[in-house]
C-alpha cells in the first residue's frame, strides 16, 4: 500500500510539471504569434500608403480572370442574394470564423502536439510572410469597391471595415493573396496529416466553405484564393518536414518496440 501511495505521489508530480510545461510554453507561442501579427499588421500599413494603383490592378484581375473563363464573382453574388440567409451567414463566417478557428487550432496544436505545432507554425509564418509581400507589391482594391458588386457587410450591417473604404486600422487594399483562404487551407491540411480520426476529412469544408465565402461577400476575387493556394504549396516543405508525426499517439493494436525485442 505505501509503495502504491508514493507512485501515485510521484506521478501526480509529473502531471503537475507537465501541465506547467505546457502553459508557459502555451505562454510564448502566444507572445511569438501576437509579435508576428503585429509586424504583418505593421507590413500592411505600410503597404496601405500605396493604394494608387489598388483600383487598376482590380481591373487588371478582372480582364485575366475572363480570359481564363473563371465564374464571375458579380453574377454568383446576385445569385446569392436572392436567399438574404445566405448571404448573412457568410458575413458571419467571414467576420467570426477565420481567426477564432486558427487560434483554436494552433492552441489544440501546441497543448497536444507540440512537435507537430512547430511545423504549422513556420509554415504558416511562410504563408503569411510571402502574403505580405504582395499586399505590398500588388495592392489589390477587393470586388465590393468595384461597380457591379455590392458590400454584403455593409447591406446587412455586418461590415467589419466600415462604409469609409480609406480610414481604419485595416488596409482594405490588401485581397491579393486572400490569407483566409491560405490559412484555412494550412489547418485544414494540418488537421488531415496530423490527427487518426476517421472524421478529419470533414477539415476540407473549411477552406472550401471560405472560398465560397470570401466571394460571395465581395471581398476576395478567384485569383486572390488561387494565388494564396500557391504560395501554401511553396511553403509545404516546411510543413512535410520529418517530425510531423512523431508526437502523435500510436494506435490502439500498435505494440511498444520494447516489448518486441524482449
């Protein structure tokens, strides 16, 4: 009985120092993440003094995306208005779905599988980083300034920017590449290699979803979505990296190797 005792003291110790280990390292992820999105949003003001050209890249997409035969975004837009429903829980999901997600995600990651975290979180850094070049090199005016579209948010009053398309602390001259559509895509991919769950394919609807979204609401063309595709593919190698799954639990028939060898 004793013996029992002092084991069971002895691990309710080890889980206490687990759980500190993982709070403060929760701690700084948080810290590096909240330092990294304050030097993006710091990138995306300085790109927000070059809006000159935002409007004639708009029409340069326009034009490339005709040629390339690609839906227009104007008529899939008046298609969707006609269900007012609709439309207003894709302003929902635009507004309340994309960074609560991601941050629950990379939370789960960091708490659970921290060797597997490590990769999402360069490759997302890399996503975002090649992101801000061409918020910076490309200024990109979004479809609901461009005539023929309309500002869901602002028609049913859930517009996270604002009627004033020139003032705020967002750089609304910022659609090219569309990081909702680039981060939903990572976690998506992240959760499909990383879990065993026979459910972690259901993951895709969320960037699909958001790539509907992102459109319907008039703030992202095809092209944003499709260029933000790409730069996740370049940043891949960062994610595939060996280690990924060496934190993941081992499935429930799988034998410890050193009851193998003895």
């Amino acid at each position: 009985m004793g013996i029992e005792a002092l084991e069971r003291v002895g691990q309710g110790g080890e889980q206490q120092q687990r759980g500190v280990q993982v709070f403060w390292r929760v701690v700084r992820e948080a810290v590096l993440l909240a330092t990294l999105f304050l030097v993006y949003s710091a990138g995306r003001q300085i790109a927000a003094r070059h809006t000159g050209s935002a409007f004639d890249h708009a029409h340069e997409v326009l034009s490339f995306q005709n040629w390339l035969h690609l839906p227009n975004e104007a008529t899939l837009q008046q298609w969707a208005l006609q269900f007012p429903h609709l439309v207003q829980g894709a302003n929902l999901y635009y507004a309340s779905v994309h960074a609560p997600l991601t941050a629950a995600v990379l939370l789960w990651l960091s708490i659970w599988r921290p060797k597997a975290y490590s990769h999402v979180r360069w490759t997302m850094v890399s996503l975002t980083g090649l992101a801000l070049v061409g918020h910076i090199v490309f200024p990109l005016a979004p479809p609901r300034m461009m005539p023929g579209f309309i500002d869901t948010g602002l028609q049913f009053g859930q517009s996270v920017y604002g009627p004033d398309h020139t003032g705020g602390p967002a750089n609304q001259f910022a659609a090219m590449p569309s990081l909702h559509v680039g981060w939903a895509a990572l976690i998506a991919l992240s959760m499909i290699l990383i879990t065993r769950s026979r459910w972690r394919w259901l993951w895709l609807l969320h960037p699909i979803i958001t790539f509907s979204v992102v459109v319907v609401t008039g703030n992202h063309y095809w092209l944003d979505g499709i260029v933000a595709l790409l730069l996740l593919a370049a940043s891949l190698p960062l994610l595939l990296r060996s280690g990924l799954h060496a934190d993941r639990p081992r499935s429930r028939n799988s034998v410890p190797p050193r009851k193998v060898l003895k």
